[in-house]
C-alpha cells in the first residue's frame, strides 16, 4: 500500500502541469540563534550563539489542488558568521512541503510546512582544529501572503540541524532563524 502511495504521488506531481507552479524568493534571515550541545563524560556541554543577519534564495515546485498546495524545495543560504566564533558557515536544505490556502479576491493567506534534509557546509576557518561537519533533518513552519497569484510574501520559521565531530566526539547542532521573504510565482 505505501508503495502505491508513493508511486501516485510521484506520477501526480512530475506528470502534466496544469497546476504546476514555481515560486522563487529572496529572504532576509533574522533572530538566528546557532546552539551546539552534546556530552563529553558524562556531562552535559552546550553553548549558543547569535547569528548575524544573512540572506537566502529558495525555488520551489508547488502543484495546486483546490486550497491545498504541496511540492518541493531548496534553499541555498549565503554564509553567515557567529559573533563569538570565528568562520562562517551555512545550511543547503532541501524538503517537501504542504500549503493551505484560504482565499479572499485577490488575496490568499496561507500556512506553510517543511520537512526535509540539511546539508551543513563551513568554511576553512568554521571547520578548523579537526571538525568535520554532518548533515541532518530540516523542519520549518510558517505563514504567507499571495497578491494577485504572482507575488508572495512570507514568514518562516526554521530549524537546520547537523552535527559536528570533533576529536571522535559528537556534538549536535542546531541553527534556528527566522526568515521574512518575498516571492514571485511562475
């Protein structure tokens, strides 16, 4: 049974675009907050830190079924920078995501999910000292606005995990942020 779900849902969303749309936005990343907890003998060790503010851009394929709307994404992040840690680093989520819409005119109000994977990638400085970076679960949630069936703005809310191995102990990480962005539809 969950073979023939999943092979309808893939003929549903690559086969015939009627209903298909693409939606690229360009996002202000805002209040992130990147943690990093884990136990080393026994005791418990976590730390955190502000993000300072960066951008994203994201592409996503949405088919449309009445006022539900569901697809796929991916958002490329600009390297951001701690502000008590040298080296920059960033996430390349790529997930599925559902759509609920309401609409009024020529206005929709929607809330927006997102379940996926997060590449977590740093640069020479951020992987310094014997780190080596480990990919995780991406999970995000959020609230939009559509005008006219082309132009979107939205907020949202995410969580980028992955894990950082240092010396043969790991570390969990997790980067949270808020993202406000406009979009436009296809």
């Amino acid at each position: 049974m969950k073979k023939t779900v999943a092979v309808l849902f893939v003929i549903f969303v690559f086969t015939g675009n009627a209903f298909a749309e693409i939606t690229l936005k360009i996002g202000a990343d805002i209040a992130g907050d990147h943690k990093i907890s884990g136990n080393i003998s026994d005791y418990n060790i976590s730390g955190k830190d502000d993000v300072e503010t960066s951008f994203s851009l994201s592409g996503e394929y949405i088919k449309r079924v009445q006022n539900f709307e569901f697809g796929a994404g991916l958002t490329l992040m600009v390297p951001r920078s701690l502000d008590e840690y040298t080296g920059d680093f960033y996430f390349i989520p790529v997930y599925g995501l559902f759509k609920i819409r309401s609409e009024s005119e020529k206005i929709a109000h929607y809330f927006t999910g997102h379940f996926g994977y997060s590449f977590f990638l740093g640069d020479n400085e951020y992987e310094a000292r014997g780190i080596s970076l480990k990919n995780d679960l991406y999970l995000a949630g959020g609230l939009g606005v559509i005008i006219g069936n082309k132009w979107q703005v939205e907020v949202l809310y995410t969580s980028n995990n992955g894990e950082i191995e240092i010396y043969g102990q790991n570390f969990e990480v997790e980067y949270k942020k808020v993202t406000l962005s406009l979009g436009i539809t296809f």
